[in-house]
C-alpha cells in the first residue's frame, strides 16, 4: 500500500503539466490529475493516474498539490472556488510568475491554512525526471524537507530560501542568462556559417569555451558584491576593441550585429563612467544605472 507521503495530486495537464504527472506515475506513486479539458489526462489514466472530476476532488486525494498552469490568473480560477479545502495541504506552485504574484499566492495560502512553495521549472518537458535537472524552491524549508522524496523525483530540488519570491526571481535571471548565451551562439553560428562553417563544427568549440566562460563568472562574482573591478585580467577597454572586431566581422558577412552593438553600447557607458581600466565585470555598474534611474 502506498504511503500518504507517495500520493501526490497534479492540477494542470499541459505539456509540462503531464510531463510532471508522467514522471510521479514513472516512480509507481499514487497519482490524482485533474485539467479543465478532461480529454489531456486520458493518456495518463491509460499509464495509472486517478482522473479527478472537480478541482476539489483532486484536492481532496493528495496531501501534496502540484499546480501547473498557464498563469497565476489561471491557478486562482481554478483554486480559489476550493480554497477551503486547502486547509492542511501542501501546495507547490510551479506555475510560471513573477515574485511579486509569488508572495500574494503565499499569502492567499496562509489565509486558507494551507502550506506554500514558489517552484520555477530549470527544462523543457522531456527533461522532466532527470536528476541533472533543476527544479527550484522557495518558501517555508519544512514544507520541502516533508517532500522531498515526492519532488526530487521530478528533478533536483535546489531550495532558495524562504522568500517565497526568490524561485521567481531566479527563474528569471537564469532565462536572461540562457537567452544571452543561445542567442550568441546562434549569431556565433551564423557568422561561421557565412563561411560555410556548420554550427556542429562550431558547437564543440562554443561548448568548450562556456567552461573556460564559467571560470570567468566564478572569478567576477567576488568583485560584483564588492563593487571593486580589478582589471588584472581583461579591462573594460580591451573588450571594446575585441568586440569592435567582432561588429565588422559580422557585418562584412552581412549578419546582424543588434546584439554585439548592445553589448558594446554597455561597455562604451561603462567606459565613460570611470570604469575603462577595469575588469569586466564593472560593466555590472551601467545595468545598475538604468535601475537608478527609473
């Protein structure tokens, strides 16, 4: 028999929805979804998910409630005619926000006794269920020790704190973060590509050089809390150079060069701001302005 702790409830059945639903049932737990279109959890019955037929139902079967949907909107349509029921659940929220709607859905689980978690999803659905993926949380650490068992079995769990804002918030950074690489990549690819270069030649190298990249970060992170940029290494003005070349290298090829201009742009503001003879990192000081002068 399963234990109370191997039930877990999914509401929500989109691709990642299922995905985590996929995933509980993969590991033999007891598992209760519910969707607003019945019709997506028949795939997952079909594998041994219980299908509830009211929000409330599906609320009622699990003491832990993952809830993935569209949007916050979205979760508090389905959840706030049932809110009274939540009282002594668990309700993990891996619904994709921003931490201001993190803390007023905490907040709005506290008032109906119900305990909270912020999640924020680090893949795409097919990497559901691997332990090298992160799954990031935010809230009360009690709430995540009682499961995770439960939830280590969709990924790494990585607790952030009990802001409940912070998984938000780191999701957001790190999709800035993955934004910026993949789109260097890609126009890294369409410069090479302009001469006939394929981007699986390139790709090994760019993979090679992220780890010397990671190294950098590592170095830079002391100097950002700081506020101190030894240019021992790189100095702001040795980059301007650097991508002087890359801009008309890209733009003899005919690629786009809007984001190597941005790039320069910041390193340009840096410079007048004093900063020319520092590391890079310094360039940290101009992101910072434009939140300054808001």
């Amino acid at each position: 028999m399963q234990s109370d702790h191997q039930a877990v409830t999914v509401i929500g059945l989109g691709s990642m929805g299922s995905a985590l639903a996929a995933a509980f049932l993969d590991r033999g737990l007891t598992t209760t979804v519910w969707n607003r279109s019945a019709d997506k959890a028949r795939s997952l019955v079909d594998r041994g998910a219980r299908r509830a037929a009211t929000p409330e139902e599906a609320v009622a079967a699990s003491p832990l409630v993952v809830v993935c949907v569209l949007d916050y909107e979205a979760m508090h349509a389905v959840l706030d005619p049932v809110a009274d029921s939540l009282g002594g659940k668990a309700l993990v929220n891996l619904t994709s926000g921003t931490p201001e709607q993190a803390h007023e859905a905490a907040a709005w689980a506290r008032s109906h006794d119900a305990e909270y978690l912020d999640g924020a999803i680090m893949t795409t659905p097919p990497g559901v269920g691997s332990p090298d993926m992160m799954f990031l949380y935010s809230g009360p650490s009690a709430v995540l020790e009682a499961h995770r068992p439960t939830l280590g079995v969709l990924g790494d769990p990585v607790y952030l704190g009990t802001d409940p804002g912070a998984a938000s918030l780191y999701d957001a950074a790190l999709l800035g973060l993955m934004w910026a690489t993949m789109t260097g990549w890609l126009h890294g690819s369409a410069l090479l590509g302009a001469e006939k270069v394929p981007a699986a030649d390139f790709t090994p190298v760019a993979i090679r050089w992220l780890g010397a990249v990671a190294g950098f970060l590592t170095t830079y992170a002391p100097q950002v809390d700081a506020g101190h940029y030894p240019g021992d290494d790189a100095t702001v003005d040795v980059q301007i150079a650097a991508v002087d070349h890359l801009i008309h290298a890209a733009a003899a090829r005919g690629v786009d060069n809007a984001l190597p201009r941005l790039l320069r742009s910041l390193m340009v503001r840096t410079k007048a701001a004093g900063h020319g003879a520092d590391s890079y990192a310094s360039v940290i000081e101009a992101l910072r302005s434009e939140a300054d002068d808001r």
